[in-house]
C-alpha cells in the first residue's frame, strides 16, 4: 500500500507538471515565433562566426546569397534592409555561399587560393583559418568547401545551446506565472494525493498528441488540486501558508524547464510501472 500510494502521488505530481509544461511550451513556442528568437539568435552566431559584429563584411554578403538566404532579395546593405532572416541554414549550403563569398573557386594552385583569401577575408583570425583549411586540404577545393561546413556545424552547436538557455530562461517564468495563474502548487498537491491517493486510481495516460487544455480537462476530471477558489485564498492567507504555495510554485517552474517530451516520457514510465504491481 506504502509503495503503492508513493507511486500514485508520483504520477499526479508528473501529470501536472506535464500540464503546465504543454501550456508552458505553447506559450514559449508562440512569444518565440512572434519575436523571430530562432532567426535572430542564427544571424547573431553567424555574425559571431564571421567576426562581422556590424553585419556589413562577409556576413552581409553570406545572407545575400541566394545559398543561404532564398527568400531575400539579396541586395541588403544593412540588417535592417534584409527582407527575410533564415531560421536554419545548411551546414553545406552556408559552406557553397562562403566559398562563393570568398572566390575559392577549383582548378587554382594552393598558392593563388591562399593569395585569394587574403583578398577577400581581411579579418586575421578567419584569414588564418581559412589558410590552414587550404594547406591541410592541399588546395583541394571539395575538402575545403567539407572543412567549411564542419566548422560551421561546430559553430551552431554553441547556437544551438545559446537558444537553448534563452528558451528554458523564459520557460521558467512562464511557468512560474503560469504557477501563480492556475495555483498550481507541486506541495499541495503532493499533500492532498498523499492523503487521498484514490484520486489518482483511475487515471490513464494520456495520448502522445494530446493539447494543453486536455490535460487541464483531464486534471479537473480526476480531481488534483488546482485553480483558485475562495478556499485556496484563505489558505494562502492563513499564518505561514504563503511560504510553502511560493515553494510549491518555484518546483512546478522549475519543472516546466524539463518540457513537455520529458514529463510525458516519465508519465508513461510510472505508468507502465504502478500497473506491474499490485492495485
């Protein structure tokens, strides 16, 4: 029964942190598209890359590239005159437009492919690079143009993680009001399915596609805790009360950073495992 009613307070626990996680996300994934964090935070790693922090050298010139950018009309002379913004580019596509960007063109002798890219890339750092691509590769032109796409792939995976702590960032206080709006306090909840474990007993998982007001419904169905009512506002006003609702908040914020992929997987686990024992 012990373990039994440890597993069932468990699942309520992940049930709602997936709830508010799917609402949480939706929210994210909607800010995000509204404000262009992916294109922004690529052309930002991409200026970064390209050592063009003002965006008028090799940067500019690769999101005029049709290669790379084309929905542009690639006559840009500025960021603020780029009619579009790419939110992924190619490894090899990025790769074509440098090499067209640089004038590495084959059937050239090691030497004039170095003499070509202290013409065309003044930057030392990247002229630097770029000489030790050409002697490495023996002025093979493909290997060049593959050493180009394998830094670059290396350069968006430090983007990729940039996005990524941008994102949890602003899930965790969207959770966290997402929280205070729904009073979806994790110690409270923890308490009332500790006390009355029946609640979750008939309570299956649910299915992989499911939207953020289903698993509201499905909450309120089965009966877990949420929501304000006058009873919650004499609780949060009661003594020190205040304090455990704020913890709970706080652990159903951090929660949210998980996501949604991660508390559904984890539902499905606790699942599969309270239903191999006994009921």
């Amino acid at each position: 029964m012990f373990g039994s009613t440890i597993l069932d307070v468990a699942t309520g626990l992940i049930l709602a942190f997936l709830m508010i996680s799917l609402v949480t996300s939706a929210v994210t994934e909607s800010v995000a598209s509204a404000l262009s964090w992916r294109a922004n935070t690529l052309l930002q790693g991409v200026k970064d890359l390209l050592n063009d922090p003002q965006f008028g050298g090799l940067a500019l010139k690769i999101y005029n590239h049709a290669a790379v950018n084309a929905r542009s009309n690639g006559t840009a002379l500025s960021e603020a005159e780029l009619t579009a913004k790419p939110s992924y580019i190619d490894a090899k596509q990025f790769a074509a437009a440098f090499m067209d960007v640089a004038e590495l063109v084959s059937d050239t002798s090691l030497s004039a492919l170095q003499a070509k890219v202290n013409a065309t890339v003044p930057d030392p750092q990247l002229n630097k690079l770029l000489d030790g691509m050409i002697a490495r590769s023996g002025g093979n032109i493909n290997r060049i143009e593959e050493e180009v796409a394998a830094w670059f792939d290396t350069g968006m995976d430090r983007v990729a993680g940039v996005y990524k702590r941008k994102v949890q960032l602003w899930a965790f206080f969207i959770g966290l009001g997402l929280a205070i709006i729904l009073n979806v306090d994790t110690v409270k909840i923890a308490q009332a399915l500790w006390l009355q474990p029946g609640v979750m007993r008939g309570f299956t998982p649910p299915p992989s596609g499911e939207t953020p007001q289903q698993a509201i419904d499905q909450l309120q169905a089965i009966g877990v805790p949420f929501g304000w009512n006058e009873k919650a506002v004499d609780y949060f006003k009661t003594g020190a009360n205040w304090l455990y609702v704020l913890t709970g908040w706080l652990i159903t914020a951090i929660a949210t950073v998980f996501g949604a992929p991660f508390w559904f997987d984890t539902l499905q686990r606790f699942v599969q495992l309270r239903g191999a024992g006994s009921r």
